[in-house]
DNA sequence: CGTACTTTTGAATCGCATCAAATCTGGTGG
DNA sequence: CCACCAGATTTGATGCGATTCAAAAGTACG
C-alpha cells in the first residue's frame, strides 16, 4: 500500500499489460458490467462509486496507487461504478492472464499479503467510523495512518470529510477547535502534528 | 462465509487441527501477544474488541462461523482482544502449518476467494456506515444481507445495533417507525421481511 | 426461581447535517 | 501575463436525529 501496489506484479504480467490512460470524468467501468481485467491505478485518481437510494453518492473505495475493486476480479458484474476523479494512467491486465498468474507461488504469495492488508485497512476504517464523534474519528485517523505523529494528508480536506464519514463543515470546524486547543498542528502542504499521545 | 468457513481447510490441515472448548468470557488470543495459530470458530461466538481511548469497547469483527483476524496471521502482534461472548467450539491451526498448506494451488486459490469474500463484506460495511439516518443503514443491511426480501437476523437486536453503529435504542425506535410506516414486518425468530423492493 | 441480559419506552441534550454565502486557490485559455 | 472558473476552504445560523441517562418489563438459562 504504502509501495507502488503494481511491484507485486510478476514480470510477465507487466509485459501483457495495457496502460491507460483516462481523463477526469472518464468511466473505468460501469456498475453492471462484466469484470474483463485488473486494474491498478499509477497515478491520477479513481473512485469506485455507488449511488444510494436517495440519490446520495458514496464513495467506496479511492484508488490514487493500487488496484481497483481487486476483491471483484471473479464475480459476474460490478456492483458500482468506476470514476476517474483526477486523469489518470491505469495498467490494465487480462482477468484471465491475471487468474493464471496466480498459480505462481511467490505472486499468489504477494498477492494474499496485498488483500490482507486491504482487509485490515478497511476492518480499521469501519472501526474508524463505529466512533461517534468527529474528533474521535480524526484522532483515530492520526493514530492509525500518521507516520511518528506527522500525518502526511495525501487529499483534500474535502476527501479526507468523506473519508471520515462527514461533512466538509464538520471536519474544518472540528480541527479549528482542535488546533486551537493546541491538540494538533497544522504545517504547509497538507501535513499535521499531534501533540499528546 | 454462508457455508461453514473451516470447510475450505484441507484434510491434513484439518488432521493437525486442535479443537478448543472456550467458555464464556474466555480470551483467545490478548493485544500485543503474537499470532501463533489460525483460528476458525465452528460455534458459540467470537468477538475481536479493541478498547478506544475513551474506553469505550469497539467491536472489529464478529465471528459465529468463520476465521478469525485473518489477516492479521503474518503480522507481529494482535492489535485487539479476541473475547468469546458465546461459549465456543474453535478450531485452531498452527501458523506454520496453516502457511505450508497455502502452497497448495486449490487450497491458496479458496483462501484467496475467502479473504476476497471478506474484503467485500467489509467494504459493504464501511458504506453502510456512511450512511447518515438509521433508517437508510436497515434497509441498506436488508438490502445486502436479505435472502429475496426476507432476512433471517443471526443475532440479537442489541448485536445488530452495534454493527449499525447505532445505540439499541436508536435501533429499537427506528425499526416501530418502520413497522408503523408498513417499509417492515417482522416475523418470530428474528426474522424481518421487506414490503417494497 | 433467580439472575443476567435483552427489549422497550421516555425525556433532555448535544453534535452534526443542512443551507447559505464569502473567500481563497489552482489551473485554463485568451 | 492576466482574467476567469471550478473547486476547496472557511464561517454562520438553524433544526433534526441520534446519544445519553433512566427505568420498567420481558426472556433465557443454569
């Protein structure tokens, strides 16, 4: 995760992949639609999106290096949407090339470690967002992906609020509170400093 | 994770498995020790807890029927308790065991379905829990979990407020509104069937 | 048959969502 | 290079829905 996702590729996977490259706004596929290959996003943004009944979107997964909808490369059909939210370039690999890859030992290795530790991150957020208030869910985020309590915020505060499961309003308001309070420090692009434990 | 999830073992991991008895309130596995085996609870029920800093108790996962942490076999140290609620029958594999068998080409390809299968479930939980209102977090478990519009509820209504990530009592009213509102029947043995799609 | 836990309802409170609007910023095209 | 535009950032006012605290009734299990 923290590595470019692509490395645990094995070369010959790398060698029958596509690369793509897709401009904001562009459908990487569409909910419905059957999975035809894995992709991995290289740089640009992409996000998996799912509209709610009352019309709400839903951001589920947000892909800015790594793979799109990995846990979905066996089912029939997407159950969402894949937007291109900055302009991208996506390697695109054959399902069926990818499926047969994984009957080498060391990448269907690699391969239990990146969905493992995609399972945990994701286990952390539900318990991120199991937190009732919002400064409890920025604290849990410091704790949880601040490297030596320097947060390196990788997105717009925007995306870090829906990350968190609320309004923009609410996350600039909350760390308002929380800077003045002297809980956090704010530094120049986009990085932030707990002060306690 | 419908059918018995230990069922994807292999015959010789699951001749070196031991078979625990733990009753109620007995601790699996502690925060911080190291995972030395792969638990896969057969009854009874498991719960992965982590305690905030507020001390309130967090519920990571819960597990009636299936593995438990994971993906938190390669790692160096549990980062929550595993607490049995339910007096529990659990299978348990040596780690080392349980990683030779992954050489094995069916037995990797299942596993990797499994943890796929997991990653899925969890995903599908982080976006219920961006859900804003009680009422749209019960019909989106209804619509994910329901078997043709009638759900069978494996757990008490307390249980599934937590999972909700709704106090009981939130859950509890929500749930007369939506009785009184007709969106809802309920049925003995905590089962519930929706009336539109 | 008692005890622990779930289920259920009530009242008061609080935090976040919502709506509104102004300012700032980065990037685009003329 | 500057004007312009879309999106991010920031602040304010208001209301709703969930939490919290409290308490009673139901239920399962040893």
């Amino acid at each position: 995760m923290r590595l470019d996702a692509h490395s645990i590729l094995p070369p010959e996977l790398r060698a029958c992949a596509t690369e793509l490259q897709l401009s904001k706004g562009a459908l990487l596929f569409a909910q419905g639609s059957k999975p035809k290959a894995m992709y991995c996003v290289r740089s640009g943004e992409d996000r998996l999106i799912r509209t709610a009944v009352n019309g709400a979107e839903i951001v589920l997964q947000r892909a800015t290096s790594g793979f799109v909808a990995e846990a979905s490369l066996d089912h029939a059909a997407y159950h969402c949407d894949a937007v291109v939210v900055k302009t991208a370039t996506i390697l695109s690999v054959p399902r069926s090339r990818f499926q047969r890859a994984l009957s080498d030992a060391a990448f269907r290795e690699a391969w239990i470690g990146y969905v493992n530790a995609q399972l945990r991150h994701s286990r952390l957020q539900c318990e991120r967002l199991l937190l009732r208030t919002a400064r409890e869910r920025v604290l849990h985020f410091m704790e949880t992906e601040a490297r030596g309590r320097v947060l390196k915020l990788g997105m717009t505060k925007k995306a870090w609020a829906a990350e968190l499961g609320l309004t923009h309003e609410a996350l600039y308001r909350t760390l308002r509170s929380m800077l003045e309070a002297g809980e956090l420090a704010e530094r120049p692009s986009g990085c932030f400093r707990m002060k306690s434990v």
